[in-house]
C-alpha cells in the first residue's frame, strides 16, 4: 500500500513539474470549472514575496500555506523543506535566513529537482541545496537543521510516524518544527472524505487535528500547536461533489469546516 501510494505520487508529480516547464500550470485539481480562483493553492504568497522569484518557481507551487512565512526564519538558521517541488518555499527561506543561513530542498522527483535547481539557477541563490530522497528516510545528519518547513506533502506519506521521527532526529536541540498541512477536524463519512481529498488535489491522507497532535508527541516534540489558516467550504468543491456523483447541498453539514489548511508548529526539547 505504502509503495502503491509513493508510486502515484510521485507520477503525479513528476507529471506536474513537465506541465510548468511546457508552459502548463501545475495544479493538480480544485480549481472551479467556472473559472474561480483555486480556493486552496491561490493567493498564499504576497507579490513582494514572488517578484524577483522565476515564473516557474511559482508556477510550480502546489500547496496549500506559505510556511516560510510562519515559521519566523532567522538569518543564519539552516533550514529544511520536505518535499520542495519546484523550490519556492526553498528559495524564499534562503532569502529570509541570508548568506550565513542554508536552506535544503528534499524530493523524491527527479523532475521536480530539475525544475528546482534551474529555478535556483535564474534566482541566482547560492545557500541552497536540492537533495534526491525521502521525507521517511532524510539523507542528512542528526541535529544538523534548525528548522523544518513543508507545504502539503507529509499527509501523501503512507508512513507518518516514520517522517515525524526523521524531523526530529535531524533537527537540532530546539529546533522548530513549523509546517503547512491539511488537517481534518472531526469525523467525515469515508465516502465524502475520500472525494474531498480527490477534490484538494495533490492532497490525501490528511491527519485528524488530534491525531497530528498525538503522532508529534509521540515523536518527542513538545509546544504543538494546530493554527488554521484556510478552511474549505462544500461550496468550493461544489463542481467536483456534483461530477463525483454526491449533492453538495446533501453533504455540507457533514463537509462544512472539517478540512482545513492549517500552521502545524513543535519544537524539539532543548535537552
């Protein structure tokens, strides 16, 4: 299952980097059919952000936050993305921690990297490193990262418990832990979940709010805390519900605020 998973991932996204470098969009699925803005990955970075940024850097953004700008980067920090894509959060984190600061971006697509590093190479950013791997197996040392970022990957992981424990090992006493994610708060009918999730798009497999909160604990983490930051309607997905065979109107109270983008911050215990 976790290698079945893995695998449709990483076509997807493969598939979406080749999109963005022949001129397509990336996004996976949730924009309106009637030409609405995309309610999950739209507006999340500010113009002054993505103006000195290469169109594909942002064109290539498949999230749902803008963790770099909640996670408080302080210049000199290393930090770490989990599953960069086409490199926008790295590229942003390089900028907020500056020439004594390092910030990596670790992906599994080899087409997403090479996207990532061209996008690197027309930003002119030199304190970045794309590295090939997984966010269940992260290919750099104990206590070497000051703080870890992702936008919307950990919840495409089979095996989250094993991501979380990687965090923590690689981060270093104190370190932050300071991630965009979707998060379900409440039960939703698996019939309607699982289309919601077809619906975000590059998304599945998200966490219940309590459920994060127990997995980082378990890790070690300490300080957690769940901050929404975007909450999905049924209206939004409206056009999907309808062409997967379910009534919007039928399903909103069960659908209604129970999917949300949300800020997911620990901390590592200093000793």
């Amino acid at each position: 299952m976790a290698d079945d998973i893995k695998a449709i991932v990483k076509d997807r996204y493969g598939k979406a980097a080749l999109r963005v470098v022949s001129g397509g969009g990336s996004c996976c699925g949730g924009a309106s059919s009637r030409g609405e803005a995309d309610p999950i990955t739209s507006n999340l970075y500010g113009t002054g952000e993505t103006a000195e940024l290469p169109a594909e850097a942002v064109a290539a953004s498949l999230g749902c936050g803008n963790p770099t700008a909640l996670a408080e980067l302080r210049p000199g920090e290393t930090v770490l993305d989990l599953g960069s894509g086409g490199g926008i959060d790295v590229l942003l984190s390089a900028r907020r921690v500056g020439p004594a600061g390092k910030a990596y971006g670790l992906d599994m697509t080899d087409e997403m990297l090479a996207l990532a590093r061209e996008n690197q190479r027309k930003a002119g950013v030199a304190n970045v490193e794309f590295v090939k791997g997984e966010i269940e197996a992260i290919p750099l040392p104990e206590a070497s990262v000051d703080v870890i970022i992702s936008n919307c990957v950990i919840n495409l992981s089979a095996d989250k418990d094993r991501v979380l424990a990687e965090a923590f090992r690689v981060l270093k006493p104190g370190g932050r832990f300071a991630v965009s994610d979707v998060v379900v708060r409440g039960e939703v009918p698996t019939a309607i979940r699982r289309s919601i999730e077809l619906w975000i798009g590059c998304v599945a497999g998200a966490l219940e709010e309590q459920e994060y909160r127990d997995k980082l604990a378990k890790a070690g983490f300490e300080a957690i805390d769940v901050e929404p930051t975007r909450i999905y309607r049924a209206a939004d997905a409206r056009d999907f519900l309808v062409g997967a065979g379910l009534d919007p109107d039928t399903v909103a109270p069960a659908l209604d605020g129970k999917f949300m983008s949300a800020f997911v911050r620990a901390r590592k215990p200093v000793a």
